[in-house]
C-alpha cells in the first residue's frame, strides 16, 4: 500500500489567498483524521471523519476553515480567505477501528502564509 | 489543563544511556495508549502501543497505570537513531489525543 497520500507537500501563498489541501486515506481504512501542527501548540486534531461523515469539528479553529469527504478516498481541507496565523504543517491520517484504531500519518503539506 | 501532557524535554544523554519519558492523561475513559515517534520534519510513526500489564519490544519498554492515569516509556542503551521527539498518545474511543512530545537528543 502506498500509505496516506498529501498534496501539495509544500504550499506558500499570500494572505487572503483560498488554500485547498488534499488528502487520500489508505484503502479500506474508515476513519480520516486532519491535523494541524505548529511549534507552539504542537499537534492539534482539527476534524475527523468516519465513513466519510463529519464526527467532531470542534477542533476547526474557526469559519475560515472547512472539510470535506466526498468518497472513501478523498478528503479536502479549505482555508478561506488564509491568514498569516494559519501557517502550520497540517497532516492527514487515517486508521480503522477493526485494527485497534492506530493512525497512519500521511507526509503532511507545509504552509506558509505571507 | 491539557488532556495528555508531556515533559517537552529536551534531554540530552550520550549513546548507551537509558532514558525515560513519563506522560499523564487526564481523561479516565481512555481506552488505549500509544508511543509515537517523530523524527524533524517528518510525520508521526506508530513506535508502540502500550498495554496494561507492560510490554518490551528490543530496547524499548512501555509502562501504564490506569490508577494513576500515568505512561512511560523507557529506552535502554540509546542509540544515535533514537535522536527524535517521541509523542505520547491517548485513544478515546473513535479519536485520539497527543502529547505535545518530548524531545530526545542522543549525542556521540
């Protein structure tokens, strides 16, 4: 298996700017996680989904932000309009329950906002 | 208060030492518990999962207590490879939590 799969790996765009980064699980796996990851705050869960349903977006900082999961092998994460504090290294990972719910990490996409 | 805190560290300790990192968690409903590992920009790797009774894989030994709401992880006779921030990480049921990580420097 090619593991969780991100894209870009490396994103820098100016503040103002919609930033759509890409997400596709392992196959088989029924639980897609989003992540942020600074320095300051460490890794934060932001959304997670189950069987491409939405469970718990409490940790989405705020209305910039969104997901989505369209299939079971694809998942979006938006922000808009991005802002200069949104520069972070956000991962993506996926598990299933039935393995005792250990998450794959995928390579993770850097942002940068000027 | 956060709900899996961890020792930032750093610790430095020369190759062959033994290092341990603790971990508390605060949620008792936690149901299972993790070590993982991550090395400079790279993503967080499953190192070991964390079992009730203890449990060893080679050189690294994993430790909870359910009473305390406690984990640990020791490394023994440390290697230059170990050199990484090792994350300790709680299961809630469908999501799970991470520790800040605590950061590991093995020096020659």
């Amino acid at each position: 298996d090619a593991g969780v799969i991100q894209s870009p790996r490396h994103e820098v765009t100016e503040m103002g700017q919609e930033v759509t980064l890409r997400c596709k699980p392992i196959s088989g796996h029924d639980y897609l996680f989003w992540y942020r990851q600074t320095m300051m705050r460490g890794l934060e869960l932001l959304i997670y989904f189950n069987n491409n349903v939405p469970i718990d977006d409490s940790g989405m900082p705020e209305d910039r932000f969104s997901a989505k999961m369209p299939n079971a092998s694809f998942s979006t994460l938006k922000i808009q309009p991005s802002e200069p504090r949104d520069s972070a290294v956000y991962f993506c990972a996926s598990s299933n329950r039935d393995y005792g719910g250990t998450q794959y990490f995928g390579p993770g996409t850097r942002l940068l906002v000027l | 208060r956060k709900e899996v805190e961890q020792d930032p560290g750093p610790f430095n300790v020369p190759e062959g030492a033994t290092v341990a990192f603790n971990c508390t968690y605060s949620n008792s409903a936690s149901q299972s518990f993790f070590w993982y590992r991550q090395d400079c920009r790279k993503e967080p790797k499953l190192l070991m999962s964390v079992y009730s009774s203890g449990n060893e894989d080679g050189r690294f030994t994993a430790q909870l207590n359910r009473a305390s709401q406690y984990i640990s992880l020791l490394i023994r006779d440390s290697k230059l490879s170990d050199s990484a921030t090792y994350l300790c990480v709680v299961n809630r049921g469908d999501d799970m939590r991470f520790g800040a990580g605590t950061r590991l420097t093995v020096k020659p």
